[in-house]
C-alpha cells in the first residue's frame, strides 16, 4: 500500500531553494492529518550536506541521490532518479514546487509512472472522509477555482508555486534519517547536453521574496512612472512589482510580473497603484497582508479586495506620499 | 525536416467577465484564438522551414470541430497540412489522456521536431509537452526562446528564472515555445485563399488512431484527475474605499494605516 508525503527538495548550484522547505511545512501539516510521514528527495552533485536541513525543516527523512551527473538540471536523469525512487518507495502524494525545473520535471514523471498530476495550486488538504488529496487550483486565467482528485492512481501528484505555501520555521534540533541512494546513470540518459550556462547577472530581485511591493498597473501611464514607484519603494524599503499591462507595454522586465502568468507574492504591504484588479493580476497577490489601492476609477475591481482604497490621482497622492513618508523619518532621527 | 506543431484553440481570457450577478463566467461573445505560446511555435517552426531545404510543417490541433478555425489560420500563416483530432470520445480528457491522444496521432505522422507551446491561456498547466515527449520516448527541452539549427542538430536557448541554459539536442525531439521565441507573421490574403481553397484539414478521429490507443487511455474516463468542484472565489472582506479626498487627505489616511500596521 502506497503510504507516505515525498516533496521533491529542488536546488541549484547547491542551494536549496525556498519553494522546496514551503512544501515540506505543507506536507508536514498533510502528513499529521493522515499519520503518515515526510520524506524529502534531494537530487544534485555535492549536495548531501544539504539533506539534514531539510529535516530541520520538518522532514521526517531525506533521501539524496548525489551523482556529478545531477549538477545542472537536464530532464532524463532527474526523470529516471524520481522514478526510480517513486516505485521503489511507493508514497502516497509527491509534491514539487511550479519552478521552470518542477514544472518540467513532474509531468515527464506523472507521464512515465502513469498517475495524475494537477500544476499550480493553491490550496492542498485531506478529505477526512476519504483522505484523498483535495487539490484547488485557479483555472480559466483565475475566474474560476477548481478542486481535483486524483483518485484511482498512486501517487497523487501536485505542483505548487513558490511563495502559496509556508515553511516551518527552522529547528535545528530536529532529527530525521538520511538515506543515501544509487542510481545508475548511463550515456543514453545524457540526451541533451548543456553547452553554455548563462547566468543571468544582472542584479535581479524576486519580488515574492519582498515584505513590502509597491506595483503599477496600466493606469500609470508611461515608463518613467515606475521612477515615482521606485522612490515610494526606496523609502518603504520595498520592492517594485507590476500587472501585466506594464510588460506587455515594454515599461518593465517580466521578473516583475504580478499574477496569474507572473508571479505570486504575499507580502505585508502590497500597494496598487493605477491597477484595476482584473481577476489575473488579483490572483497573484490577494493574499498580500495589508493591500492599499489608489485608483481613478472608484469602481476599479482592485477595490474589492483592497483593506484600503481611495479613489483619487496616484500621480499626486504617490509623490505627496513619498515625502510624508520622508518627514516622518526625519522627525523619528530627531527624537 | 519533418516538423510539426501541437496548438490549442483557446477562449481569450483577458475577454472573460464574471457575471456579477449570477458569479459565473460569461463566455457569450468571448472569441476563441490560437493558443498565444502555440502561435510563437508556429512561427519558429515556419522560419526553421525556412533554413531547411524541403521541410514540411503540419499543425496538429485536438478540440471540438470548431478548432478547424485555428489550423486554417495555421495554413494561413503557412503550415503545408493541419489534423483535427476531434471525437466525442476525446471529450473531458485531462492532460494525460489528451497527451496520450496527441502521442498516438503523432506516432501516425513522420516528424523530426515536435513543437508545443510552454502553456495554454486557459489551463496554465504546461503539462501537455512534457507528457508527450515522454509518451514518444524522445528528448523533451521546455521553455524554448530562441531555435537555431547546427549542422543536424538543434539549438535552443532553454530559459529558467535564473539562468539560460544552450542546450545542444539530436532529432528527434520536442520543443516547448515561449512567446518570446519568435513574432507570429499575419496570415498573408493568399495564404487565406490557400487555407480555404487549397489545403485541406485531416479529420482523425479515435478510431484513425486506435491501434496506438487504448480507448481505457482516454476521456474522462481515462484521466487520473478529476474535477469534483468548480467555484468562484469568494472576495475577501472589502476595507474602506475612501473617495473625494484632497491628496493630503489621501496621504494622511495611507500613513494613518501604516502606522496602525507598524509598517512605520
């Protein structure tokens, strides 16, 4: 009988990344409902150090396959561990994070090993009738949300976005097994070969790594707007983000795309200034802590969701803002 | 070369409104388009025929009949030959059956590059290459945003979030297309006249396809997932919207809220 809540621990250039230690703390809370445990799969070269931290995460065990064949991300050997591992193992759910990686790697396994695979949710909880894994996901560009089962094959496979989940908070203390695994790679596995590895060096934040953004929408109006945003953000010590609009027009790079073919960001403090709030930029920061609106059109959807909205001329209000916000430092230095 | 791309016929989503009456879609009047990844591949797959002496590209297309409208679009760009594979029992596959179906009506084709899209506007799933791919048995590279050919081999520029990988592959293999790999072409007035006049669109159906297909493979029945609900969100609780403030009011009632959040 399938038992058991694997969560694919993705990292690159050995270090683990965040999505991975979120769905461990999701599984973790999957795992004590079903009483069942977490085991975390590290593939990478030179990687097992990182192992004992997945568990100080939450994992139960982590299982490393450390090969040089395993150092950059090429599908077929990550395809052929993960498989291996899942039918030797035969676990119950796995879980992987929607990264370029994840969502390239879980499909060619759902495929190969024959189950389901349902990509992008937002949501993960056990039936407590029939403990299956109760899957939702935004669907039809975020208008509607969908719940999916998969229920006849094993195991239940989802794909999750970085940033929808939490991670437990580290412990140190906690301890867990290490299994180490051998794979055999041979040459046929090799199918494609890396010839350049291209960085990408400039300095490039990720927003959903942000406590605070402050995002434009196509009510901005012009590029040089994102300056006006830029110094809002300095004085917030906050990060720059924007709807789709804006990148579609050319006024700022897709890493600073908010929705539901960008990104999703939760921050504390998410201020939309000249957004409407169609439902696909919504999708990708609703669950932002505190969200303040300024818009033009008082019946802007983004006010719907906003905890504070005023309807008035961002092009004022932002610069007035950003000065406010400087006097209130300057009065504090004083004190 | 022998390519062919996989396309999907779409409702364009940034046309969909929720009713706000009744909280549904309303899908009355939303126009159906080429997937806009799918289109991409397209179009590198035309300018890839272009470098190639005596390439052929087919456009491959599952849906209801009305999908016709896409792969003739599809011709009119410039694709040689388009297949429909529409059937009543294709209806409610999820992507493993709809890849297990598209493998199979490939397996009837000759094909040295396959093309899909990353992902589909309405979906968002970006599963449906991969799972081909694997279907065939052949090299799957994701996320393709520049195609160059060298000698018999294929160049792709595979984009992650943080890094480009230049990947060298051997045909045959699958591509899945960003948007940005290539500017789709307008369809040309003779490629129209083509598309309606010269060429035609094959019509698979499960049994053209059925002796690579195991009809438990396919539909509703033979998808893994199912959908058990469908819901819209629901809005979270609305704060107050304040209008008909002067800017300074705007800008003491936003630092009013920062500092009840301890934001300052």
């Amino acid at each position: 009988m399938s038992k058991d809540i694997y969560v694919f621990a993705e990292q690159r250039d050995g270090i683990l990344s965040k999505v991975g230690l979120e769905l461990i703390g999701k599984a973790r809370e999957l795992a004590d409902v079903l009483d069942q445990k977490v085991v975390a799969i590290l593939l990478g070269s030179g990687v097992k150090a990182e192992a004992k931290i997945l568990i100080e995460y939450g994992a139960d065990k982590s299982i490393v396959v450390d090969h040089p064949i395993l150092e950059e991300y090429i599908t077929e050997p990550y395809t052929k561990a993960i498989n291996l591992i899942l039918i030797d193992k035969q676990p119950e759910i796995v879980l992987f994070g929607a990264t370029s990686i994840g969502r390239d790697l879980a499909p060619r396994v759902s495929a190969r090993i024959h189950t389901g695979l349902t990509a992008d949710c937002t949501k993960l909880e056990i039936d407590t009738e029939t403990k299956l894994l109760l899957m939702t996901r935004p669907a039809f560009g975020g208008n509607i949300m969908a719940t999916i089962l998969c229920q006849d094959f094993r195991p239940q496979m989802a794909t999750v976005r970085q940033g929808v989940m939490t991670a437990l908070k580290r412990d140190s203390s906690r301890k867990g097994e290490i299994e180490e695994i051998n794979i055999e790679f041979v040459a046929s596995d090799m199918n494609v070969e890396i010839i350049r590895i291209k960085k990408k060096t400039k300095k490039s934040v990720d927003i959903t790594e942000a406590k605070y953004i402050v995002s434009g929408g196509r009510g901005i109006g012009t590029a040089d707007k994102f300056d006006m945003l830029r110094s809002l953000a300095d004085e917030l010590g906050a990060e720059v983000a924007a709807s789709r609009a804006c990148v579609d027009n050319g006024w700022i790079d897709k890493n600073y795309q908010v929705g539901q073919t960008g990104k999703t960001v939760r921050p504390d403090l998410y201020i939309a200034c000249g957004i409407s709030g169609a439902i696909q930029h919504v999708t990708g920061m609703e669950d932002s802590e505190l969200i303040i609106a300024i818009n033009k059109n008082e019946a802007a959807p983004i006010f719907d969701i906003a905890d504070l909205g005023i309807v008035g001329d961002m092009n004022k209000i932002i610069p007035k803002l950003t000065e406010s916000l400087k006097k209130s430092k300057r009065i504090e230095g004083m004190v | 070369m022998k390519i062919v791309v996989c396309i999907k016929q779409v409702p364009d989503t940034t046309e969909v409104r929720l009713d706000p009456k009744s909280n549904t879609l309303i899908r009355d009047g939303v126009p159906s388009i080429i997937n806009p990844d799918d289109k991409a591949g397209i179009e590198a797959a035309l300018r890839l025929k272009e470098k190639v002496e005596d390439s052929i590209v087919t456009v491959m297309c599952m849906g209801p009949p009305q999908a016709d409208a896409a792969l003739r679009e599809a011709l009119a760009m410039g694709c040689d030959d388009a297949v429909l594979l529409t059937d009543k029992a294709f209806g409610g596959s999820d992507t493993w059956a709809t890849s297990s179906i598209i493998a199979s009506a490939l397996k009837k084709l000759e094909f040295d590059v396959i093309i899909t899209g990353r992902q589909a506007i309405d979906g968002d799933t970006a599963q449906v290459g991969p799972q081909i791919a694997e279907h065939l048995g052949i090299p799957q590279v994701c996320y393709a945003e520049k195609i160059e050919i060298k000698e018999d081999k294929l160049l792709i520029w595979r984009q992650f979030e943080d890094r480009c990988h230049i990947i060298k592959v051997g045909i045959p293999c699958l591509i899945t297309a960003l948007s940005e790999v290539a500017k789709p072409r307008y369809m040309s007035v003779g490629g129209i006249v083509d598309a309606y006049h010269t060429k035609e669109v094959m019509i698979w159906s499960y049994e053209d396809i059925m002796d690579t297909l195991d009809v438990s493979n396919i539909g509703l029945k033979g998808s893994p997932t199912r959908v058990t609900k469908s819901f819209t969100k629901e809005a979270k609780g609305t704060g107050a919207v304040l209008k008909n403030l002067t800017d300074d009011e705007a800008v003491t009632a936003i630092m009013a809220k920062f500092k009840e959040k301890h934001i300052i």
